[in-house]
C-alpha cells in the first residue's frame, strides 16, 4: 500500500497530468488502514487503491521502452519474495495464495518445471479448499498454516524455517 501511494507521489511530482484527488483517496485509505478503521482486504479492494494501480500500470507500460527502467521495474516485481515472507509472519492466508500465485512465471521463465507443476497443483487444491475442507479453511484464515515455534514470539516461521 506505501508502495503504491509512493509510487503514485512520484509519478504527480514530475509533472505528470495524474488527478491529484487520486492520490489524497490512496493517502487516506492508507491511512484508515494503519488506524484500523479498514481492513487491509477492504483497502486493497477499494476503488481508490484500484484506481492507483491503472495509474501505476499504465506508467509501468510506458516505462517498458528504457533499459533502466524496466531494469527496476523488475526489481520491483522481486518483491514478492519479500511478500510471501511477510505473508508466513503474519500468518495472512490470502497474501501468502497471491504471492505464490505471482511467483509462477519466474519459477518457469528460470526452468523450475518442477516447482510449477507443484505449486500450479497445491493452488489448485487450496483454492478448492473453502468448499472442500471449510474448517481447515477458517483456520489458515486464521493464520494457523504456518508454525509458531515458542507462544510468546510475534512473528511466526514456515515449518521449513
């Protein structure tokens, strides 16, 4: 979400015809977020977020023409890994599905057929799962498919880590 406001703050700050209403709508979703007032999902399904991310995309496609700038633009998309680490720790069910959603096209384009197949296979079933297993569903939901090693630390491990 800072990223996109931040992203969206640089795209205004050079000049660029973007309706500042946009980003004062991102400024104070995010903001709603941190005071608990909104729910991240509710955030990220805003219009006003949604609105941000045609901006940030149609930015990104006409960036697509210069070296450097599709070099970062790559970086950026590397991020996921930080995601899905973020998404074990704090147990959220839903980023952690997105995130190796994301990852599935640099797993191919590096030739990791195998973890596709895998990955593309157990997002199959999970994506089942609220009909499938409704309960096992609620608690992922609730943040229990990743492993606490000791109660009373705040962030939480993957069972390989």
């Amino acid at each position: 979400m800072v990223a996109v406001v931040a992203l969206t703050w640089f795209l205004l700050s050079d000049g660029s015809a973007v309706d500042h209403a946009i980003l004062e709508a991102g400024i104070k979703v995010m903001s709603d977020m941190c005071k608990g007032s909104v729910s991240q999902d509710d955030a990220l399904s805003s219009d006003d977020v949604k609105r941000l991310q045609d901006v940030i995309l149609s930015w990104q496609a006409e960036m697509q023409e210069y070296r450097t700038a599709k070099l970062w633009l790559l970086y950026m998309r590397m991020v996921i890994l930080r995601t899905l680490i973020r998404s074990s720790r704090t147990g959220n069910w839903k980023l952690y599905i997105q995130s190796l959603n994301e990852m599935i096209p640099y797993l191919e384009s590096a030739g990791h057929n195998n973890y596709v197949k895998s990955l593309v296979l157990f997002l199959g079933k999970m994506n089942k799962l609220p009909v499938s297993h409704p309960i096992i569903f609620q608690k992922f939901m609730e943040g229990l498919f990743v492993v606490r090693q000791q109660t009373n630390r705040p962030h939480r491990a993957g069972p390989n880590g």
